[in-house]
C-alpha cells in the first residue's frame, strides 16, 4: 500500500483532518434531524473537542508544511 510508505504523495495529516471533519459534519446533521423529530442527541463536549481539535491540528500543520517548504 502506497499510504504507508515514508516517501509517498499522499498527506495523511490532510486525510486525518478531513475524516474527523467528515465526522463532525456528520454528528451535526444528526442533530439537527434528531432535534427536528423532537429528541435530544447527547453528544460528551469532551469527545466534540477532541475533534475539533484533531481537525484544527491536523490542518494547521499541513498548512504549515505547505508553506514552509523551502
């Protein structure tokens, strides 16, 4: 598998950056759909945050390589 490699062309803090937001955007629609039938979706702010902050993280050192390439 090409993923795996030290010298490939993909950017795995990209791909991990873009699933936990994938995941976010998910558990946003279901509560919005759950709060539109009538119930509350519990969702622990602890695990929220933590994605919030996998996706922050990731992103910003992405960006920062992209950038800092000499």
């Amino acid at each position: 598998m090409e993923i795996f490699k030290n010298d490939n062309a993909w950017n795995e803090k990209a791909i991990v950056g873009f699933i936990a937001f994938s995941i976010m955007c998910f558990i946003m629609v279901a509560d919005l759909v759950t709060g539109w039938v009538g119930t509350d979706l519990v969702i622990n702010e602890f695990v929220y945050d933590s994605f919030v902050w996998v996706v922050l993280g990731s992103f910003g050192i992405s960006g920062v390589e992209k950038f800092a390439k000499k």
